[in-house]
C-alpha cells in the first residue's frame, strides 16, 4: 500500500510541475480546492 501511495503522490508532484510549466497552476489548485470542498459536502451529506 505504501508503494501504491507513493506512486499517487509522485503523480501528483508531476501534474503540478506540469501545470506550473504551461502557466495554468491557478486552474489546478482551484480545481483542487473546489473537489475538498464537494468532498466534504457529499460526506457531510451521507453521515448525517
């Protein structure tokens, strides 16, 4: 599980370089923000 964590994270680490490469790391941490903030909601939602 640790490796499968580790390649996740590394995904991640790559998408940001990338997104930071093209000029569009503002789209990305919005996008990033927006699907915690649903996240939370939908859990909020089904434990209620």
């Amino acid at each position: 599980m640790k490796f499968r964590s580790f390649l996740y994270t590394l995904a991640k680490l790559l998408g940001d370089v990338n997104a930071v490469r093209r000029g569009r790391i503002g789209r990305r941490i919005g996008r990033r923000v927006a699907g915690r903030v649903v996240g939370k909601q939908v859990f909020r939602r089904m434990f209620k």
